[in-house]
C-alpha cells in the first residue's frame, strides 16, 4: 500500500533525539537563561526595579561570574559529549551555548581590567585648585538621594572612609588631584576665544549633542546629567564660564551620584566635552 510504505519510510528517517543533543539543548537553553539574568540585572536596574549594587555586585559580579562557570562546564561538557558520541547531533548548539558566557567573561573581565587601569575616583575636574561648583538646587537633590560626597581634591585618600583597607593602600597617601594629573593630563581648562554667554552655549549645545538629560544655563555656569546606557547610572556635569582678557574660560566637573570607581567614566566624558568645544 503506497500510503503505509510512505509512513514507513517517513518513519525510518525521523530519528529520536540522541541523549547527548538532549544534553546540548539544555546546555542551550541555560545559556539564553543566563542572557535573561544578565538583561534583568542591567535594566532592572537601570529603571529603578532592582538596587544598583543588588543588580551590579550581586547579581552581576558575584552570583554572575558563578552563572557563567557552571553554564560554561555545562556547556562544554555537551560540545565534548556530541562531539565523541556518534551521531554527533547537537555539537552546534553546545558551541553555541558554549560562546554565550564566554562572551560574558569577557565583557566582565574587560570590566575588571579597565577598573583597574584607572584610578578608584569618582569626583573629576579639569581644575583641582578651584573646582566648579554644582549649584544650590543640585547639591541639594544630591543630598536627598544620597549621592556621593563632593571631593577634596587636596586631601589624601587614605584620611577618608571610602578608601580604608588594604585594597586602597597604593592610593591611599596621594589626593584626588594627584591621581587626576598623573593618570589624565589631558584635562585641562578650555580657553575660548568668545564672550561668557558665546561659550556657555557652545557647552550647552556640546551637553544636548551628547545625549544629556536636564540641561541648564544660570550665572556662569551649565549643568546636565549624563546617564549610561547600561544600568542607567547617572552622573552629575556642571561647567564653569569664567571671562578673561579675549575670551573665556571653560571648567569643566563631572560627578558620579553611586559607586566608588568611575571606570574612568567621567574622565571620558570631559574629554569629549572639551574635544567639542576645540570643534566649534
């Protein structure tokens, strides 16, 4: 019967899934489990659903780089498995499951590497003997959330509570300004060749152009807030416009509201915001 010899062969073809390609599957599936983790710990932070240091430190740095061993080991012990069993079904999706918190570790240590390349500040400027100042109705929103303290750029690390222990003993007899000179020479006071409100403009268009939020003009002075894109963390900008003979001065100061180390964040952004004063 031409209708039960096409069954057959049909049949004859599907062939059960091996244990070791059930095995690669799952390996699969708990690498995209670990993609949710990792997007939860990141945008449950960013829009207010999880602490910052829950979703950074714990679910991220700790239980995180736990996550990523025991997905990997999986993971490769299923690339092995298909690999060595006949019929080698399965091989793909374990190399697959296996790249996934690779790419994880790698991200994390490249994080780790960049924390460790910069100094552990989190307040910087492009003038440690007069830094700009944030005005009365920022520091007053920095106060109610709890923000970190404003810095004394002058005085060591070592007398202050954020940076005890042994961890800081390398930075802990050098000031903030010393760290700021030694590790980004680059930030310097800009000299613009125009009247106060020319300049304070150029900065404020410089702050739009480069996405801040909150952006605002007062007595010399402009400030915004700058937000990253992953786990939201925002941070605090403000400018200083002083007049001088032809021209201008420009300070610029750049704060983060948590965490102990900027990752250089707020170097970066200084730099770009005195790179795009030079291009106007």
């Amino acid at each position: 019967m031409p209708g039960v010899q096409h069954w057959c062969i049909t049949l004859r073809m599907t062939k059960p899934a091996t244990k070791s390609g059930k095995f690669a599957q799952f390996a699969l599936y708990l690498s995209l489990a670990l993609i949710a983790w990792f997007a939860v710990a990141t945008f449950g932070t960013k829009f207010g659903l999880i602490d910052w240091k829950v979703g950074l430190m714990t679910m991220t740095f700790t239980w995180g780089l736990y996550l990523i061993g025991l997905t990997a080991l999986i993971a490769a012990i299923a690339l092995v498995w298909t690999l060595l069993k006949a019929p080698r079904s399965g091989w793909f999706k374990a190399l697959i499951a296996l790249a996934i918190p690779g790419v994880f570790f790698a991200a994390l240590g490249a994080t780790k590497a960049t924390g460790e390349s910069v100094p552990p500040i989190y307040d910087i400027t492009t003038n440690t003997a007069n830094p700009p100042m944030y005005s009365e109705d920022k520091t007053a929103l920095r106060t109610s959330l709890g923000a970190n303290p404003l810095l004394d750029f002058h005085t060591p690390l070592g007398e202050m509570e954020q940076w005890q222990g042994e961890r800081f003993a390398d930075v802990g007899g050098k000031t903030s300004a010393d760290l700021i000179a030694s590790f980004y020479p680059e930030l310097r006071t800009a000299v613009l060749p125009v009247s106060p409100d020319i300049a304070a403009q150029m900065v404020a268009d410089a702050m739009n152009d480069a996405g801040f939020a909150d952006v605002r003009m007062e007595n010399g002075r402009v400030e915004g807030v700058a937000e990253t894109f992953l786990y939201g963390f925002k941070d605090d900008v403000a400018a200083r416009i002083t007049a001088v003979e032809g021209g201008s001065e420009v300070d610029f100061r750049s704060t983060s509201r948590v965490g102990l180390s900027d990752l250089g964040a707020n170097a970066r952004r200084i730099k770009k915001l005195l790179d795009a004063l030079e291009t106007q």
